[in-house]
C-alpha cells in the first residue's frame, strides 16, 4: 500500500430528487471510518434556502459541514457549499469555494468540483457521478481520468433522455465502475484500503 500522507477525496455530483436520493444511499453505505474526505454537489435552486445539511446528516452517520474558504478538509466528512457557492479544492487538502452571483457556472458545478480535485489530488481522487439531468460531470470525470483517478458512475435508468450518468459513460475515457449506489460505495472502500491503483 502506498500512502503519501495526503488524503484520498471522492468528489460526488448529482442533481434533482433523483440525485438527491442517490446521494443519500451512497453515503448511507459509506463506514463512518472511511478514510477519505467527502466533496458533495447537488444542483439546487438559488433563490432559496438549502436544507441539504439536515437531509444529509438524517441520511449518514458522518458528519456533513457546509465548507469554509481555506478549510481543512478532515477524513470521514462530508462537505458541501452553499447554493451560491461552488465547491472546489483549492490545494491539496484546504477547501476553495467559488462566488457565483451572476450564475457564470449554472449546470457545471458538478464539473468545477471535478477539475480541481483532478488538478490538485491527482491519483488519489474517486469521481462519481450519479443521476442528473444534462451533462455536468462528464468533463470533470475526463479530468480525474486524465489526472489518474477513479471515476464511478450510477447506472443509467433513464430511456428517455441522456442525463448525467449516460453522458459521463459517453464522453471521454473508460469509467471504472458503473453500479448502484451501494456498489459505488463498496468499490470506494476498497480503492481508499488499498491506498493506490
């Protein structure tokens, strides 16, 4: 096992109920021990207040903090930004987050977390996109492919429309693991245990 000191962060985005749902049951299946910091993006709506922190801490037993500019990031948590603001990783184990009054990012926070978590923790970073609308997340997902990463997909149940898992499988690089929630989850202890790939 190789272990630089520097923790392994898994980078999860999603959107709508849907994706909510499935953040739920990924971090539901995650041991509180896990030695990974947790980065959670959730489309939401703007103009009103989020309750993504009370959801969250009622779906899992770790803790879930809304992050803080140049935060150290602590293994086991769960960190999430506020509507307004976009998580990223600014340095290999402090927190950034993105002031966005004018929307510039809109549908590619998914994608901003992706890139900079990519840039910044390179081999030791597990993306995982699950259900969402659009194709936010397939480009970050190319980053962690490119930087060495994982990347995790939630299969696809939608026949309707391509969403966010299909267009992650399509985009660019093969995805390492393709599953439910629960699968996601096992596959990530494992990668975390055994400390490189």
């Amino acid at each position: 096992m190789t272990d630089d000191g520097s923790p392994w962060f898994v980078a999860v985005g999603a959107s709508g109920g849907e994706g909510l749902r499935d953040i739920e049951a990924l971090l539901a299946a995650l041991p509180p021990s896990i030695q990974a910091v947790i980065l959670v993006v959730l489309h939401r709506p703007w103009d009103r207040p989020s309750n993504l922190r009370p959801v969250l801490e009622r779906a899992c037993s770790h803790p879930v903090l809304i992050a803080e500019e140049g935060e150290k990031f602590e293994r086991g948590t769960v960190y999430i930004g506020e509507p307004g603001q976009h998580l990223t990783l600014a340095a290999r184990s402090l927190g950034g987050l993105v002031d966005d009054p004018d929307r510039q990012h809109r549908n590619r926070t998914v994608d901003l977390l992706f890139r900079s978590v990519a840039r910044y923790a390179k081999k030791r970073v597990i993306g995982v996109v699950l259900s969402g609308s659009l194709d936010d997340g397939s480009r970050g997902v190319a980053a962690i492919h490119e930087a060495g990463g994982l990347t995790m997909v939630i299969t696809p149940n939608s026949k309707l429309h391509r969403g966010m898992p299909e267009n992650a499988i399509g985009y660019s690089g093969p995805i390492d693991v393709v599953g439910s929630p629960q699968t996601i989850a096992a596959a990530i202890v494992e990668a975390v245990a055994r400390g490189d790939h």
